[in-house]
C-alpha cells in the first residue's frame, strides 16, 4: 500500500474498480465506468501515440465526467449518436459529440429509461449488462430483479419482457434471433426473440464435471455461436455443444470464480477471478496468459478496427492495454 502511495494514488484510486467498457462506434475512443459514477474517456490514436511518463504515472484519460453521484456505473455501451450508461433503475443516453469535447465536464444526460418496477416498490433493479441489436435498433438490459428488458432506442419504449430466471442476470450474448443470458440462479437461457419465448436451459453446476459448489453455481458470463455455448461463473468455464448441450470442453484455469468468456475467432478470452487472462484454443491447450493490474478481471473488451486492441479492467485503477491480444503493451490509469 505504501509502494501505491508514493506514485501519488489518492484513497479513491486506490479502491477502485472498472466495472464496465466499451468502444465507440467507429472505434476510434474506449471509455470505461467505475464504482464512483464515473465514465473516463481515452482517444486511442493519443493513447496509441508516443508517451514519455514513467510506470508511477500511467496515461490518463482525455475526458472524464460523473454519470452518476452516489451511484455505480453497472454496464455502459455505444451507438454512433449516444454513449449508453446502465446504473440501479435507470439507463441513461448521452451526446457523444459532447462526450468527447473538452465541454464533458458539464454534459447533461440526452433522455433516460427508468427500468419498470413493481408499485410502491423503493427497490430499484441494478442495470447490470446491455448489449444492442444494432439491425433494428434495439437494446436488451439484463437486471437485478431477474428480468430482461427490450427498448427501443427510437423512442425509449418497452416492447418486451423476459421472464423465467430466478436471481439475477449477470450476461447476456445476442446472435441473430437468439439471445442467452447467465444468471446468480446458476442457468444459462436461451431465447427465440421472434416467438419472445425461452427455448432451452442449462444449468452447469448440474454436471459433476464443472460444478464446484464452494464457488456457488451462479453463471457470470456467457457467449455463443450456431455450434457452441460458452459459459461459467461458480461452475469452471466450458464449452458446450448447442445442439445436445453436452459439456465438449472444460478449461482448466486457476480461478476462484468467471467473471468473462468471449468467443473470437479461434480461441476463447477469459477472465476473472485471477490477476491473468487467458486466451485458450476450443480444445482447452493455453495460448496466451496476459498479466493484468487487477487481482479480479470484470471487463474484457476487444476490436480489431480501425485499431486491433483488446482492453482488460476490473479491480484497479488501472486499464491493461493489448494490441496483440498475446502480451500487455501499456498501462492507463481511469483518473
């Protein structure tokens, strides 16, 4: 803690976490939300460019400002018009032209959906991830009170609802007309966005080959392609056949817990629990271990334009930086 002081790290630093990140639309900004409210802002072709600091005072965003008083940062995402902020009950649209002006320390939320919640209820669910179907404009929020909900982002309607799990949901992944989401109650759910019905469930921590019931059988992340579903959380991480739902392969990784697990390419990223991220091969054979700043990784994101980079954040004040997805390049500080 000491060694941390002397680079200058303030209380609030020094106990942060990043929560959540995305890329812009066009790929050119990374912006993240931390447990303060606060979203900062970095353009990459400056955090990219030459920097003469020294490891005590690691690049700092171009932009902050606070989303949020009192209030987390839950999950943040982009469109080219609008950066999208989750928080408890509530997502908020910002204008990106100010988001990333000099002027975004004194933004003004765009518009706001509240996130229904039962009558005379002072509960108000955690808006915990998001993700857009960019096709018909619509955003899916996975909550707190074991709900999926659909907007539209024309107007801010409501169109739909999806109920059925039983805690609450943790990740959702989107392909075509299907949407999974992983939930605390330990299944994943697979969903027919035409029919608006849940098709299939899985529950890892039912198979004796994944499950690890001092982890709990909460699923903290999941992905999928027309072949395969990835998943785990309390569970190991593993890949199973979407067809027979059969558990094909289970990764072998020092984790006491999943917090992420993304499908790209040929080789499947994860993180969480562990200070490292691995990138793996379907059959579970390590390609690359990244070390990170963070004992615990809660956000993975990754483009490969118009800049390739892979950025990792969680339990730190720091932002890992990969532009190879193999090895850490650089280092940026959220504030």
């Amino acid at each position: 803690m000491l060694e941390q002081k002397s680079c200058g790290m303030n209380e609030k630093s020094f106990y942060n976490t990043v929560q959540c990140q995305t890329f812009s639309a066009d790929g050119n900004y990374l912006l993240a939300g931390n447990i303060y409210g606060d979203v900062s802002v970095y353009e990459l072709s400056k955090v990219l460019g030459p920097y003469h600091g020294d490891d005590c005072d690691p690049r700092g965003p171009n932009y902050q400002f606070t989303a949020y008083k009192q209030q987390q940062v839950h999950s943040i995402i982009a469109t080219d018009k609008f950066l999208i902020t989750g928080t408890v009950g509530e997502i908020s649209g910002w204008d990106w032209k100010v988001v990333t002006s000099n002027k975004v320390s004194k933004i003004k939320v765009s518009w706001t959906i509240h996130i229904p919640t039962v009558k005379d209820s002072y509960v108000k669910p955690d808006v915990n991830y998001m993700l857009i179907s960019h096709e018909d404009n619509i955003l899916h929020a996975g909550c707190g009170d074991n709900k999926i909900y659909t907007f539209s982002l024309e107007d801010g309607k409501l169109l739909r609802t999806l109920e059925g799990h039983e805690d609450f949901i943790h990740a959702l992944s989107i392909l075509g007309n299907q949407l999974a989401s992983a939930s605390e109650d330990g299944s994943v759910r697979l969903w027919d966005m035409r029919k608006k019905e849940n098709t299939n469930v899985v529950k890892p921590f039912l198979a004796d080959k994944v499950n690890r019931p001092k982890l709990g059988k909460w699923i903290g992340t999941v992905d999928f392609t027309e072949d395969w579903l990835l998943c785990g959380g309390g569970p190991k991480l593993a890949l199973w056949h979407m067809r027979t739902m059969e558990v094909a392969t289970i990764f072998d990784l020092p984790d006491q817990g999943i917090h992420l697990g993304s499908i790209h390419e040929e080789r499947i990223i994860a993180g969480g629990a562990m200070p490292n991220v691995h990138h793996l091969t379907y059959q579970g054979e390590v390609l690359a271990e990244v070390p990170t700043s963070s004992n615990t990784i809660y956000s993975i994101v990754h483009q490969e334009s118009p800049q390739k980079l892979l950025s990792m954040a969680g339990s730190s004040n720091n932002i890992d930086i990969c532009t190879n997805f193999s090895y850490r390049e650089m280092v940026l500080k959220f504030a």
